[in-house]
C-alpha cells in the first residue's frame, strides 16, 4: 500500500449485518465512524463534520437511533463534532436516551456535557448519561458486546519538550461471534496488541510521522505489524 491509499475516507467493512464506517481519520482534522447491526446504532469518535457526514450518508432517521457514543479520548479530532450531535438530536426531538462512554478523567468530555447543558438543558428532549469508563469490564448494548481496553497516549507538555498521558480507551465490539477492535490514539501498548490480534477488524492508527516510533503514536510499520495479527485490518490516521 502506497500512503495516499491510507487516506482515502470512507473506509468501510462489512461481515453480515455488522458494519462499520470511518468517515475519517485524519490527526488534529478528525475523526468520525459509525457502527451498526441490524439492532445497533453507534458513533465512535466523533470529530468534526460527523453530523454533516452523518446526514449526507443516512439521514435524520438513523441519526436518531444513536444510542451510545464511544470516545477514546479527549483529542479535539476525535471530539470536535459532539456540541453539533448533541444539539442536532434536541433540535430533532429525540426521545431515547444517550449513553456516552469515555475513558474517566477525560475533562474535554465532560466539560463540552456541563457547557451543553448549561446553554440547552431546558429544552432538552433527551436524557445524556455521561458513562466513564476505569476498566476493562465488558459490558453490553443493544445485543453488542463492547470491551474497553487502556491505551497508550500520550500528548506533548506546553514547552514542547516533556509529554503526559492522556486518559484513553481502545474498544472491541463483538456481535454474532465477529469482533471489531479500534484502537484509537496509542503508541505501540500490549493491550492493543492482544485485543487486535484474532478480531474480525482491527483499526489501528499509524500517526507517527515518519519511521520513528514516538511515544505518542505508532509508525506505519508498528501498526501493520499489529493489523497483520487480525483477520483483516485498516491502518487510519496517517499524517498527510
Ligand atoms: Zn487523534
Ligand atoms: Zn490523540
């Protein structure tokens, strides 16, 4: 693979009625992906343009059905598109309540909730329920099994010079015996490793730039060496 075929968005992958879109993937853009089954409707990650890319692919009605988001971690390509989502689904009267599941200490989550309600509380058609996440307990929604695992990230201090670890989540969803691992933002960890390994699909970022593994992302070669293990895998959130 060439890098320019790393980014060429949508990716899709489908094994009977579980499926799954990354609408993108690009580091400090965003990122955006949309997870179903014939009883599911889930949003990993949703950076900037999600709702646009969301209304132009499936429209209002499936929007609506969205009943859990996945974050991995505060990064703003990964969180950017949530005040949008979330007002969107008021303006549209949803009913069913929301479910958000992030890594617990991610303040961005939580602060974007407070500002929310804050501005929108009072007219709010639907219930959120912020979810933080501290283990690796699996647990269930909508017939999907979903496993959270910690990562590896890491994000630079102000001077530049020293980094600090990000509260983050990779997730494996398995439905009907098929697994779907994503990983999220990692360097090289050994949790990623080992849930990659034998899924269905494993989305594995490869953000370094260049051949020089950091401990911040992964470099291609690392992230290929882990997809490989998987029965199939996307390498995403390749520098452009
Ligand atoms: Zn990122
Ligand atoms: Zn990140």
């Amino acid at each position: 693979m060439k890098q320019s075929d790393y980014l060429k968005y949508p990716l899709i992958w489908r094994k009977d009625d579980f499926f799954i879109k990354i609408y993108a993937s690009i580091p400090n853009i965003a990122t955006g992906i949309l997870i179903t089954t014939d009883k599911a409707t889930f949003i990993a990650d949703p950076g900037d343009g999600i709702l646009r890319d969301l209304n132009k692919d499936v429209g209002a009605v499936t929007i609506l059905k969205v009943s859990d988001i996945f974050i991995s971690h505060g990064h703003h390509d990964h969180v950017g598109g949530v005040w949008s989502l979330l007002t969107y689904l008021s303006v549209m009267r949803k009913k069913s309540a929301l479910n958000i599941f992030y890594p617990k200490g991610c303040k961005e989550i939580e602060s974007i909730y407070h500002a929310f309600v804050k501005v929108y509380g009072k007219e709010l058609s639907y219930q959120i329920n912020l979810k933080p996440i501290d283990n690796s307990k699996s647990f269930k929604r909508n017939s999907v099994s979903i496993k959270p695992f910690k990562v590896n990230h890491r994000e630079l201090s102000d001077d530049g010079k020293t980094s600090s670890l990000v509260p983050s989540l990779g997730f494996k969803f398995i439905y009907d015996s098929k697994s779907i691992c994503y990983g999220g933002d990692t360097a090289y960890c050994e949790s990623l490793a080992k849930n990659a390994k034998d899924s269905d699909l494993a989305i594995i970022e490869a953000g370094a730039s260049g051949e020089n593994a950091t401990d911040l992302h992964m470099t291609i070669r690392q992230a290929t060496e882990i997809g490989k293990t998987a029965k199939d895998y996307f390498l995403v959130h390749v520098p452009g």
